[in-house]
C-alpha cells in the first residue's frame, strides 16, 4: 500500500513539473502564435522590432528577476525561436559603445536600475542563474551607449555571500 502511494505521489511529481516547464514562455511550441503568447504569462513586459518585420516579446520572469525569455516571430507573427538571454554568454556580447536600445533588445530589463550623477551614468543590474551574489553590471552613458559592463556583488546578498 505505501508503495503504490508513494509511486501516485511521484506520478502527480512529474506532471506537475512538466506541467510548469510548458507554462514559461520558452516551452511554447515553434508556430505559437503571436496574439497567443501576448496572451500569456501575464502578458510580455517588452516589444522590440526585428528587422524584417518580425517582432520580439520579452517576458522577465523568475525570482529576482533571474530569467528573461525573449520570443522572436516573424512578420506573419508565428513564433520562430525562444532563448532564456540572461546566460554569460550573452553577456559577454555587451562591449562599450553598444547602443543601450541593443542591450535592452539582447538582455531585456534590467533587475534595477540606479543613476551616477557626477558620472553622468545610468548602471542597469541583471541578476541570473546561477550567479548566486553576483549579478552583470552595465553602466550607460547620457548619449545611450554601453561605457562598460563587469560582474559585481549583488547587495541583495549578506556579507557572508548567502541570500538573507
């Protein structure tokens, strides 16, 4: 008898994990379409033109704003390619004099943003798995272009380097 319970209670376990993996923005299907995914998820929380007439959706998800899906569709608007974008290597395409509209179009939103005055900066802060404490950096000039990005230590983190 414990047997079969604790196979039933694994058997709800797998469904309802492949269940949540369908309903993040990356496991909808190639073809979904665009309407269909505005519909979703609470809806996008960014819109940027492709060049040739599709467009992206952002979806900024995950605690602390540690996920961000971005989902291209082309100009029929059916869903041609879905990436998690908050990934070293996509960081590691960030180089100074990048417009900040091509880092907002790679990255998405920034987890938080907070301005330099006598710098005349703008540092845009993105969190990500599995950067526990650490999260990428960006620092924007008043012209709107990327002067530098680095790896920094997440103040949400204590001094011990744990999440409080």
């Amino acid at each position: 008898m414990h047997s079969m319970r604790l196979r039933a209670t694994l058997a709800l376990a797998v469904v309802a994990l492949s269940a949540c993996a369908s309903l993040a923005p990356g496991g909808l299907p190639l073809g979904t379409s665009i309407a269909e995914a505005r519909a979703s998820f609470l809806g996008p929380t960014g819109e940027y033109p492709l060049p040739g007439g599709g467009t992206r959706l952002e979806f900024a998800r995950g605690a602390h704003g540690k996920q961000t899906y971005m989902l291209d569709f082309d100009a029929t608007g059916s869903l041609v390619s879905s990436e998690q974008v908050l990934t070293e290597q996509n960081f590691a395409t960030i180089v100074p004099g990048l417009p900040a509209a091509d880092v907002r179009m790679r990255l998405g939103r920034p987890a938080e943003v907070f301005n330099v005055p006598w710098q005349r900066l703008q540092v845009w802060n993105y969190r990500y798995y599995p950067g526990d404490c650490v999260w990428y950096q960006i620092s924007i000039s008043e012209g709107g272009q990327v002067t530098e990005s680095n790896y920094g230590s997440d103040p949400i983190c204590d001094s011990a380097g744990s999440r409080e």
